[in-house]
C-alpha cells in the first residue's frame, strides 16, 4: 500500500555514482540466532560484487547486532558509552568476515575502521577511503561513527555526506518504511515514497532522527528495501521491486 500522494514503486531512478549500503548485523545472520551465516554472508558479497561491476563506488556500514548491540547492553547494566565501545567493536567482526566474503568473490574490498585497529585493519580516513572507493575496491567501514551514543545507521549518514554519495541504502529484514511494525501490526502501511521531513515528522523507526536529518542536511536520498533475497541490491538500484525511497522534495 501507499501513502497519499506517493508513487509507486518501480520509479526512475537515476544512474547512481557512489553509494553507500548500510547493512544491519542481523541481516548477517540468516536464519542463525547470532553470529555469522556463512551462505547468507557469500550471497551479499556477490550482490556486492554485481553493484562494483557496474562502475558504481560502493561503501558499506556493517552493524553488530549480531554480536553485541550497545543499547541493550546498556539495558543490562554496562555503561552506556563502554557498552557502545563493545558494539563497535562488534561492527569490526562483521566488516572482517564482509571483506573475506567480497574478497573470495573475486571483487576487491578493503575494511576500514573508525576506532583505529592496526593489528587488524586500516584505520578510517575519509582520503583513505576515497583512495580505496577511486581504485574500484569496495571499502567495508567498520566502526561506526567512532563515537559512543551514535547508531550505525547515523554513522552511515555520516559517511555518505563525507564521501559525497549520491545514496544512502538501508538493507533491512522489511521491504520499506511502514507506518508500524509490520511484524506486529498487520495493519501497517509500507510507503513507496517519503520526504526526509515526512519521516522525521511521523517518527519512522526505520532509521534513527539523526540519521535522517543529516542526510536531509546533505540532500542525499534513501532506499529501504529487504536484503532477504539474491539480487536485492541491484534490484533496489533499479527501482524495481517493493522498497520506499526517501528523498530530500
């Protein structure tokens, strides 16, 4: 279903320069309870690798919540901040195992963390990154914003307006933004299209406010979309298939 006044999807999409995917932990998973899938893991790195070899920059923003979210730990009784310092840390497992899979799909990856880890990857810089992004390797940015109290989803905000992307993509377990948790109201409305303002102001949960309004600052448009099946990302690319486009108009 839509909105008022929104299209429907499939919409003309244009031809997008650099992007980057915000992939949450759990799409991680497969059908596990935690960890790593290994299938589910080589299936995204060849989507992955299907996005690079169409010229297209592509920058990838991994969670941990399949590991360790900080927000619960913190629900559990660990500080705040060191609870966040945990979750980051989780991101750098899953951007680890990310560039393993792209790696071994026959695509160039380079991880890239914002808490410096020399023993194990490089350390994040946005020349580093646009080095990497300019040499047709796909950068896996580990780490979050580097900051406690900041989600992944604001992190990836953060690097689509510092690396000057043309889209932030949301990879989720749901094919949109809906009005309500679809998975406990059946009543929900998915959105094919939204403004920034328009998500901020219905406080849509799918991204966090501060994500959406520094993409909102830089003008910089999301698709949310289900990275459930083979293909989804191209698909999402394309405007084909259900998935809700926020833009800044």
């Amino acid at each position: 279903m839509t909105g008022p006044g929104e299209t429907k999807f499939p919409l003309k999409l244009p031809a997008w320069r650099r992007i980057v995917v915000k992939l949450s932990g759990e799409a991680l998973m497969g059908a596990r309870s935690h960890g790593l899938d290994h299938d589910t893991l080589a299936r995204i790195a060849a989507d992955l690798k299907e996005v690079a070899a169409r010229g297209i920059e592509v920058a990838v923003v991994p969670g941990g919540g399949n590991f360790f979210r900080g927000i619960e730990g913190a629900n559990k009784g660990i500080e705040r901040a060191r609870a966040d310092s945990i979750g980051m840390l989780a991101t750098v497992m899953n951007a680890l195992a990310l560039e393993y899979a792209i790696e071994k799909q026959g695509q160039a990856a380079r991880a890239l963390s914002a808490l410096p880890m020399p023993a194990v990857c490089e350390a994040y810089s946005r020349q580093a990154a646009l080095h990497h992004l300019g040499k047709g390797r796909i950068v896996v940015l580990a780490g979050g914003t580097g900051n406690p109290f900041f989600t992944t989803d604001t992190g990836a905000a953060l690097r689509g307006a510092e690396l000057s992307c043309d889209l932030i993509m949301k990879a989720t377990q749901v094919d949109g933004v809906y009005s309500a948790d679809p998975k406990r109201d059946p009543a929900a409305t998915r959105y094919d299209r939204l403004t920034h303002d328009e998500a901020i102001a219905r406080n849509l949960a799918v991204m966090d406010t501060a994500a959406f309004a520094l993409a909102r600052e830089s003008g910089i448009p999301i698709i949310v979309f289900s990275i459930r099946q083979p293909g989804a990302i191209l698909a999402a690319l394309d405007g084909r298939g259900n998935a809700t486009l926020v833009s800044p108009t």
